[in-house]
C-alpha cells in the first residue's frame, strides 16, 4: 500500500494548493486542541457553580441563565450559535 500525496489527502488540485490547505489543516487541529481545552475547563467551572448551587439548596440548572447563553451563542454565531450553545450547556450540565 502507498502513501496518499499531500496533493490526494487535501483533494486539491495542485501541489501548490495542497501545501496552503495542510498548513491551514494544522492550524484548525491547533485551534481544535484550543476549543477542546476550554470547553473542558468551562465543564469544571460549571461544575463548580452547580455544586454551589445545590449545596445552598438551589436547582443544578438555572434556566434563566441558560437561556442568556443561548441568546449569547445566537447573537455572536446566527441560528447555528444557539444549537452550538445547546451543545455545550449539555456537556457542562453534568448528569442531570
């Protein structure tokens, strides 16, 4: 079995093309890495609010929050923000 050309694995059409979309391939998986590490350190914070929260006698959800949130993703990204948003609050509400 060969090894696939930079010019096969990128789908483009010259080798000049194929260099600009790896570089720019390395770049997304560096900044995936980046969103990666942030959503993991929001996951812990939220963590933290929830666990205040409950052992004050309060909700682990505040829906009103949420729903700040939302209207937050939405303003920033359009009407994919909010499913974006709907995503994360899920991941950092915990098991519920």
């Amino acid at each position: 079995m060969t090894a696939m050309t930079q010019t096969e694995k990128t789908g483009a059409r010259t080798d000049e093309a194929a260099t600009l979309i790896g570089d720019a391939r390395e770049r997304i998986d560096a900044l995936d890495d980046r969103i990666i590490g942030l959503i993991q350190e929001r996951m812990a914070v939220s963590a933290v609010i929830q666990e205040a929260r409950i052992s004050s006698g309060g909700r682990r959800v505040n829906l009103a929050r949420e729903m700040e949130v939302l209207a937050h993703y939405r303003d920033a990204l359009g009407k994919p923000g909010t499913s974006l948003a709907m995503t994360l609050l899920e991941l950092c509400r915990g098991r519920v």
